[in-house]
C-alpha cells in the first residue's frame, strides 16, 4: 500500500514498545512496577473533588454543544486571572487559547510557525520534539545535554545553533527529567534570543521560543519555576507558552489545556486548532472555568497532591543513592519538578545469567522488566543515543508501596549481571 512521505518517516513510540512488554508480562500474572508513563494512576491520585463535581454538574446541565473555537469566555478569563494571581503574568483573553489538552497547542505552535526546512532547536532528552519536526518537515537541531547542567540546556550550548533558526523548544520542568531551569540559566537563554532577534532584517523571521510549562505548579523544595517573560518582559513577543490542568491536577483524561503569547500567533493558533477539531469538552471547560477561581479548592488539592508526589520521588531517589552507596553502578538526580526521576543505570557490557550481553539502555530496561519486574524509560526514547545510560522514572502511575517494593528486586537483578 503507498502512503504518504511523511507516513512513511514517522517513528512509533518507544515508550510503546515497552509497554507492550509490560503487558506481556501481566498476563502471565506478574506484578509489574510501571515507571515509564507520564500519566497517573487515577486510583491512586485522583482528580480534585471539585472538579470532578463540577464535571458531572455541567452535564447534568447539558453543556454538550461545541464550545468556541479558542474556548469558553468564562475559562479564558478564569486562566487569565490564574496566570496573575500565580505568575504576576498580565495575559489578555485575546492571548489565551484553550485546547484538548497541550499536545494540540504544540503541535499548533509548530504549525503556525514553521515552514518545511526551518531550523527548529530543542534539547536532547526532550519529549517529542523529534516527532512534531517531522510532522512539519522542519530541520530540527537537537542539543545535546548532559547530567552536569541536570539535562537543561544552557545558552552556550545553544549559541552555536541560533543563527536562522525560527524555533527554540523548552520545558521546564523538564519531561523526561524532572529538573528545571535555574533562573540565571533562563535569563541567559532570553538574552540570547533578544540578541539574536535584534541581528535580524525585517524580512527575517523572528527566533520564536516555544516554554513547555505544564508542570510549573510541581515543584519541590526550595526550587523555584521560573518564566521567560518574568524575566525579561520585553521577550514578549516571541514566547508562546504551553500550559494547562493536565498535570498539575492529575487531569490527563480531562483534557483542558491552554496556551497564551502574542494575539497574533494565538489567532492562527485558534484557527488550526479549529480546522483539527481539538478543542476541550465544553463540560470540562464550563467545570475548570468555575475551579480555578475556586483558590481554597485549588491550594488545598495541590499542597496534598504534591506531598504525595514528592513522597513517591524522595523514595525513588534515596532508594536509587543507597544503591550507589554500596557499590553498584547507579545514580539520581535530586527530585526538583514534575513526576519524573532521572536515574542511572549504567551495567552496558554486562552479561545477563542466561549469558546474554547488554550493549544498550534499551538492553538494560528490558532485562531489569523481566529479571526486577521493574520498567523505566531509556533517554533514548527522548533523543538521545543508546549509549546514553539515564532513564527517566515516572512516579504517576505507581504507589509509594509499588517502589518501596521495586527497590530490593532492582538489587537482586543488578547484582547478577557479571
């Protein structure tokens, strides 16, 4: 069958193929410690009772029609007042655009920027950008980052890459590390697009960045989010930010997300996003509208909702230091943001008990699924290479006691590679 060039160039996920694996093993009746999802167990971190309620009540209410095509006045307003009450951030409603979730309003920011063959930077780990720089045939750069900055890129390392470049992706806290940007490292990053911006003619594009903030309200301890137009108001009018209630509330299914920056760009933004049909459910945008104006609601779910979180990744990073502590050749990074760990599981050229030798990260994820009954995410899932031993360690979909559990299974497996 013939399909198209652009059918014929995407890759599946890995993160599929793991679970697929996964699945595998649960049929056989196996308990499986599942680390690799970004997504929550529902059972274990539900969504608040506010919203659920007031969910079930807006279809009671019969708010089952389509809703506008940049979302419902109501939740514009309400994320516009949320965005200055949590972020000191004055957002018009006419630079707020609400979609079924965030992937839309990426994907929608690529579309409404970036011509085939524009240069698109991004760094390596990183959550998709390789696959929306195939989907709009962009020359995608991707920068490479390493355990020394925490996997956050830094300006020098972007520098080198900016000149004719139309896009600069960002996350932070950053998917598939859960670490984030210093506010030192992000000013610096602002300064280099505004200088950069200034170099260029009129005919030229601008350097346009793209700010992945969806887990900024999960954050642990004394680390701070930090924002490009905090930082520098005057970048305003080339950030468009991603942000939304998918994670900060545990509502992936929910689907609201919402993304601001210049009125201009969110308009093309509206009119992709229409022509895709992806809006959010009107019952669900009717329902976040009236919760986030709910602040008791609000602070009371997410001081639970992040005690529980950290709890899980504290466990997860100890475990993983003790480990390191008596020898065996593993590592974390402090748990900062989000629901993710970075680990190191570094046992390439090991030889399983069956005699089988693991030559990659993949190698080792699946041996340690089968023999520890524990799964992880390689980087290379994120793009980086396969000799890159860091795995990203997902804590939504697991309880504390599922890893407390996994931990002494991880030591037996490792301790039997030679």
């Amino acid at each position: 069958m013939s399909v198209s060039q652009l059918a014929k160039n995407l890759k599946g996920s890995e993160i599929i193929k793991i679970a697929g694996e996964i699945n595998e093993l649960k049929k056989q009746g196996h308990k499986i410690a599942n680390l690799t999802i970004g997504d929550f167990d529902s059972t274990i971190f539900p969504i608040p009772d506010t919203l659920k309620d007031g969910i079930k009540k807006a279809y009671d209410e019969y708010h089952t029609n389509y809703p506008p095509a940049d979302g419902i006045p109501a939740l514009r307003e309400n994320v516009s007042q949320f965005l200055k009450e949590r972020y000191s951030l004055d957002i018009s409603v006419s630079e707020i655009q609400i979609s079924s979730g965030s992937r839309p309003l990426i994907y929608a920011t690529y579309l409404a920027l970036v011509d085939p063959g524009d240069k698109v930077l991004y760094p390596a780990p990183s959550w998709n950008n390789n696959h929306y720089c195939d989907l709009t045939a962009a020359n995608g750069v991707a920068i490479s980052a390493t355990a020394k900055n925490n996997f956050m890129p830094s300006a020098d390392d972007i520098r080198p890459h900016v000149k004719g470049a139309t896009l600069l992706a960002l996350c932070s806290p950053l998917n598939p590390t859960g670490t984030m940007f210093s506010k030192k490292d992000l000013e610096e990053i602002c300064d280099l697009v505004l200088e950069e911006n200034k170099s260029r003619t009129a005919g030229e594009k601008p350097l346009y960045i793209l700010y992945d903030q969806i887990y900024s309200m999960l954050t642990f301890g004394e680390h701070q989010h930090y924002n490009p137009l905090s930082l520098r108001p005057e970048i305003k009018d080339y950030v468009i930010f991603i942000d939304g209630a998918s994670k900060c509330f545990a509502a992936t299914g929910v689907r609201v997300g919402w993304g601001f920056g210049p009125a201009a760009i969110i308009e093309k933004m509206k009119t992709v996003i229409m022509h895709m049909g992806a809006w959010a459910p009107k019952p669900e945008q009717v329902a976040m509208a009236s919760f986030l104006k709910d602040k008791s609601s609000v602070d009371s779910y997410l001081v639970s909702f992040k005690e529980k979180i950290q709890e899980s990744l504290q466990a997860l990073f100890t475990g993983f230091r003790q480990l390191r502590s008596e020898g065996f050749a593993v590592d974390a990074i402090e748990p900062m943001g989000a629901i993710y760990l970075t680990v190191k599981i570094d046992y390439t050229g090991k030889t399983t008990p069956d005699g089988q030798t693991l030559n990659t990260s993949e190698d080792i994820n699946f041996y340690l699924i089968k023999e520890a009954r524990a799964a992880f995410v390689p980087f290379s899932a994120f793009g980086t290479e396969s000799s890159v031993n860091w795995f990203r360690a997902s804590v939504g979909g697991c309880s504390l006691q599922d890893i407390t559990e996994m931990l002494p299974r991880i030591k037996e497996a490792l301790a039997k590679l030679s």
